[in-house]
C-alpha cells in the first residue's frame, strides 16, 4: 500500500511533470508542424519527433512506478467532489497519453514497413507487423489522440490556474515548490 499523502509531490515527480509537460507540448508543435510540410523540414522534424516520442515513453515508465509508490498531496477537503473526480480521471487520462501516444507512433512506423530510427546506428525493434491497412488505422487514431491530448492538457493547465490565481489552494504551489 502506498505511503499516507504527504503536502508535497516527490520531488522526482515534480522534476518529471515538468520536463515530460516541456517535452510533450513540444511533440505536440512538432507533429502539427511536420504533418504541415512536404519541405526539408519534415524529414528533420520526424527525426526529432521518433526520439522524443520514445523518451517520453521511457520517462513514463519511469514516472508510474515513483508516483504509485510514493504519497502524494492531498486535494483541499472543500473541493466539490466532481472537481475532485475530473482531477484523478484526469490525471489517469494524462498517464494513458504519455504511455498509449508513443507506443502508436512506434507501431504506427514498424506497420509503415519503416525503421524507427531514433539517431545514427540506433534503430529499434518493430513492435507491429508490416502491414499497411494496421498502417492506416494507427496513423488516424495517432492524429485523433494527439488532439484529445492536446484539449486535455488545455483543460489541466486552466484548472491549475484556477488553482493558482482564483482558489489560491496551494495546489499549483504543490507542483511548483513542493510547498502546499
Ligand atoms: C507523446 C508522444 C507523441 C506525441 C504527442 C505525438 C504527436 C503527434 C502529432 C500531433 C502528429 C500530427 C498528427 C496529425 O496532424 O495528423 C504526429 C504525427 C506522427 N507521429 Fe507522433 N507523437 C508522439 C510519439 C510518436 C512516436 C514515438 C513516433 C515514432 C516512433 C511518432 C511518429 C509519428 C509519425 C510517423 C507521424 C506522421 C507523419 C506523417 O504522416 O507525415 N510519434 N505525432
Ligand atoms: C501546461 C502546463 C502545466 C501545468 C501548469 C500543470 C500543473 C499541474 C499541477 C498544479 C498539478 C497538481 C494537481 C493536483 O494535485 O491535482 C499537476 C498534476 C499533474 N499533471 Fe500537470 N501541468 C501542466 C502540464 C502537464 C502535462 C503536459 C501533462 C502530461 C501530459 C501533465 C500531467 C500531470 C499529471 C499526470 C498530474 C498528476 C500528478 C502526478 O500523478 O504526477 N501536466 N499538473
């Protein structure tokens, strides 16, 4: 069972928010921005875009087990209960996207026939067989989550605002300082 709930997040778990937020709202602009160009720049961005993906992948796995072992603030006991709710079915919405999008993308290149090629002599193994129909099915649902996650993380970012500048609970300090 996990430690009782401290008023601070671990600090590995802020260091991680905080880079994975930095590197998934990146991917985010990367693969907008190289889905939008036949120019030069899209073969450098998908050579940013593949390793990226997967060390969001590897720092997710890293994260779950710190954040289910480790206690973590409690929310303020006057939060309504549904904004409570949203927050931990948000939260686990957020974990699913920094695990599910990479390993799509992954699949999504070994379905192309590609290697996924992370940096010079650096290439990994397909997890998907070569087969272009699977190819078609992933890439959508790819480009359909990356805009759900893209809305969730919008909507985590008001509500922690509205922690910070309307409520003033100490929830956004929580994250930022270790400090509730
Ligand atoms: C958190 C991780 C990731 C995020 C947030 C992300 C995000 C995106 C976005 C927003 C797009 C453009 C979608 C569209 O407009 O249709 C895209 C496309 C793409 N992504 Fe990712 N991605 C991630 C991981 C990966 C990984 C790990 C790989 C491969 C190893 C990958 C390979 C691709 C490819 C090949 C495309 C399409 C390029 C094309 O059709 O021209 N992605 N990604
Ligand atoms: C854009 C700026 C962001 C801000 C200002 C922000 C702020 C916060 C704050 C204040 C908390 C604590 C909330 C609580 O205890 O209920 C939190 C938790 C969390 N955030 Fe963010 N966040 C941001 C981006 C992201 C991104 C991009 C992701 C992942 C896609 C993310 C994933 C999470 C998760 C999963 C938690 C729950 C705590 C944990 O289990 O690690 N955040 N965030």
């Amino acid at each position: 069972m996990p430690p009782a709930a401290t008023p601070a997040f671990h600090p590995v778990l802020r260091m991680l928010h905080w880079s994975m937020a930095a590197l998934i709202v990146s991917m985010l602009f990367i693969g907008v921005g190289m889905v939008s160009t036949a120019g030069p720049a899209y073969s450098w961005l998908l050579s940013l875009h593949r390793p990226l993906g997967v060390a969001i992948l590897a720092l997710a796995l890293v994260r779950l087990p710190v954040r289910v072992w480790s206690s973590t603030p409690a929310l303020p006991a006057n939060l309504p209960r549904w904004q409570a709710r949203a927050a931990r079915g948000s939260h686990l919405l957020l974990y699913a996207g920094m695990i599910v999008m990479p390993l799509i993308g992954w699949a999504m290149v070994s379905a192309a026939g590609k290697p996924v090629k992370l940096a010079e002599g650096i290439v990994l193994p397909a997890i998907a067989p070569h087969d272009l129909t699977l190819y078609a099915m992933l890439r959508e649902a790819h480009g359909i989550l990356a805009y759900a996650l893209f809305a969730l993380i919008l909507a985590h970012l008001a509500a922690a605002l509205m922690h910070g500048l309307v409520r003033r609970d100490g929830v956004l300090r929580s994250m930022l300082t270790g400090n509730a």
